[in-house]
C-alpha cells in the first residue's frame, strides 16, 4: 500500500511504504536511534540481504530530510557508528498520513534540540535496554513511553511530575520504569529516586509497578570504558536497603539494581509478571535446589532432614526476616554435622537483598529458638548467580543455582562463596 512519495528538483524521489512509514514512526518514538537499534527492531541481521537493503534505505531518508544522521566517532581511528533523528520532512510525513497529531507547540524544534542532547550514551543506552527488552520477546502486548507522554504527578493540580524516569514500559496494568545510570549521581539522589516512587507506588495501589536501575556497562559500544559497574551496582543496592522494612504493607513496587548485559531478561520477567517469586514459589525453588543438589546427586555426602520452621523462630519474628526452609545435614554414618537455612533470591531484586540481610543478622545475633550454622542462597540458574552483588560480605554462606545443580548431578554439586563483597568463587559444600 502506497502511503506517501517525495519528489526532488531532479524528479527524483523516493516511494514510502507501509513499512518505511512504520520505521519513521519507530525513529519518532525513541528520538534517537543508532544503526544497531533500527536494525534489531525491523528483525534485520547484520550481513543479511535484509540489513543491506534497510542501510540503502536510511542513506536515502537522510539524502531527503527524512531523517537527520549523526556521526558517533568511538574515538579509535576509522570506528564509528551512526544513530538518527526523525528529520522536517519526515515529520510532515507522518503528520499528513496522520500516524502524529500536528502540533504548534515546537515538535519540530523539540525534535532538533534532540540532536545535541548533552549525555548522550545516557539516552543511547537507554534506548539499548529498551530494544533488547522488545525484541527479546515475542509478546505483543508491552507498551513503550518516552516519559514525557506517562508523567507522574502526585495528583490533578500538581506542575512538577514526583519523579521522571528515562523510560517507561507498560504491560496491562504492570509499569517499569527505567532508570539508566552512568555512574554520575551521588548515592542520595538514588536513595531519594527510591523514596518517590516509593510514593508513587502507594498512590497507585491498584498497578503493580518495577524501577530499574541500569547500570551502563561495556556491552554498549561507546568512547567511554563504563568496566563491569560492580562497585556501583553494589553501593547503590546497599544505600537503597530498608525501604521494604520501613514499609512492609508495600508489596506493589519492586526494585531492581541490574548491569545492562542481563537487564532485557529480567525485565521481560518483570513484564510478564513472573519475577519476583511469591512465597511458595520460593519455598518450591528451594525444596527443588535441595533435592538436586542433595538427594538426586549420589556424590554429595551428606544427608538432610527437614526442620518445621515454627522449631527455629519465634512466632512474631517478621515473616520477611525468615528462611524459605532449615535443614539438619548429617553425614553418612549419621553423625549431626550442622544446620542450614536456604534463602532464594533474584539477581539485582532489593527486596531479596533486604531478606538475606535480616536473615543473616537474625541468625548472628541469635534471636531464634535454634541455631542456624550456615545460609545457602539459591538462584534459578548460573548467569544470575554470577551477576548478583550483594555488597557485603556475608560469613558462613554459600550460594548456588538450580539450573547447574541440575546440569551436573553426576558429579560433586558446585557452591560458590564470597572472597570479598563483589567477587565469588567456586568452592564445594565442606
């Protein structure tokens, strides 16, 4: 179907489509897109015939105003790459076939200021956790803002919105709300960042809604070396704690601190509503992680017997405060070696940060009916495991996931324990 042609001087021009509109449309949402991102949301591999003809294509959108290229130099001689703006006439495109509303108010000039956006990586990077969310999903369902068209007012008469976001995603009635660190705040504007939506949460309790924190890392191609963001991710974790402590009747709002490599997995979980787990969910994954690691690996040389957890914490110890399940490990000839408590967590979750916290003091400080020697975290598979910072470091634990335990239940189980609050290694149950 034929939306719309442009015809030059020369009568010479070029014949938009459905699709070609549809990417100038795409182009118009996101503001700012590179090369990279076009191309991963149109499905266009690179080196497939479909990435040449869709290159051709943007050479000749900005040969015609359609859209407005700029030049990335990532500062090593002859490397760079290109990302876009929606050019003039590209925009009246888009207005006459009616995909925008015509508007008086400066659309174009808010376009153009685009082009010399101060932190760029910020917005880019943004746009690169937003596009390996979408496209990372077959889901049809998400909804993508730029923040200026969601904002959050604290109610009808307000002119300053609570908290801005750098980007939103929408899913039914589940938000996320994006919030791409470079490194650049100090830790009390994210703490305070918390606090508003926090806010912001409590007066939509009837939406279920997730923050964000991305912490840009090196798997965006910029002039910059960003490094692994350990440190940071951990520092801001650890600055964010207690806010679920402080407010236990909050179980509408999830945060989420995650480096931009795994960030597009969980948030898809997120979207789907199938991260964070409940508590049987928990309590499930743990039994399992048992079972895997234990009764189903003839290796491991240790038996363990569940304990009721009404026989180790007293009965107004904060639910939040207490393990998914306590075993007693005996060894083969039935001699009682210790008493384990096994947690589940998330990669990057603060509230599962918070647990294992009050936990661990709980048990050091031993406010509990019976003893606990050693916690054993447990994640659904490796890659969160290894990309978790706890930020602390945490004696007489071990940590592990189901998906290895599963992988390898013909040899020793694998356990990993912390060497520092940012760094593990592999180590066996002993």
């Amino acid at each position: 179907m034929l939306s719309h042609a442009l015809i030059d001087d020369d009568r010479k021009g070029v014949i938009l489509k459905d699709k070609e509109t549809n990417l100038l449309h795409l182009v118009y949402k996101h503001r700012l897109l590179t090369t990279k991102q076009i191309c991963m949301l149109v499905g266009a591999t690179k080196g497939s015939s479909l990435y040449h003809s869709l290159t051709r294509r943007l050479r000749k959108f900005v040969k015609y105003n359609l859209l407005v290229r700029h030049e990335y130099d990532l500062g090593v001689k002859g490397v760079r790459f290109y990302y876009y703006r929606l050019g003039p006439k590209g925009y009246s495109v888009l207005v006459n076939i009616g995909l925008i509303p015509y508007s008086e108010s400066g659309d174009l000039e808010i376009l153009r200021k685009v082009s010399y956006i101060r932190n760029l990586d910020h917005y880019l990077g943004t746009q690169e956790v937003v596009i390996n969310t979408l496209c990372s999903t077959d889901r049809t369902s998400i909804e993508s803002y730029h923040p200026q068209e969601h904002l959050l007012f604290s109610d009808e008469f307000s002119e300053t919105a609570l908290v801005i976001p750098d980007w939103i995603l929408k899913d039914e009635n589940t938000f996320v709300y994006l919030e791409l660190d470079t490194g650049t705040e100090g830790l009390p504007v994210i703490k305070d960042k918390v606090e508003r939506y926090r806010g912001w949460a409590n007066m939509n309790p009837e939406q279920q809604h997730f923050v964000v924190f991305v912490s840009l890392d090196d798997s965006f191609q910029s002039k910059k070396k960003y490094g692994d963001k350990v440190r940071r991710i951990g520092n801001m974790k650890r600055s964010s704690m207690n806010i679920f402590n402080e407010d236990p009747e909050l179980e509408n709002l999830e945060i989420f601190f995650l480096p931009l490599r795994t960030a597009s997995t969980s948030i898809n979980k997120m979207l789907s509503n199938t991260v964070p787990f409940n508590k049987e969910e928990r309590v499930l994954e743990v039994e399992v992680g048992m079972r895997l690691f234990s009764e189903l690996n003839s290796d491991f040389p240790y038996h363990l017997s569940e304990i009721p957890l009404d026989e180790v914490y007293f009965e107004n110890t904060n639910e939040r405060h207490i393990v998914e399940k306590v075993y007693q490990v005996q060894n083969e000839s039935g001699t009682l070696i210790e008493t384990i408590g096994m947690i589940h967590l998330h990669e990057g979750h603060l509230l599962s940060l918070e647990r294992l916290d009050a936990s661990y003091h709980l048990i050091n400080e031993q406010k509990m009916k019976r003893r606990i020697d050693r916690l054993i975290a447990v994640y659904e598979n490796q890659e969160e495991l290894e990309s978790d910072v706890l930020g602390e470091e945490y004696s007489n634990l071990l940590l592990g996931d189901n998906s290895s335990w599963e992988e390898n239940l013909f040899t020793l189980p694998v356990f990993y324990k912390q060497v520092s609050p940012y760094r593990l290694e592999v180590t066996t149950y002993e």
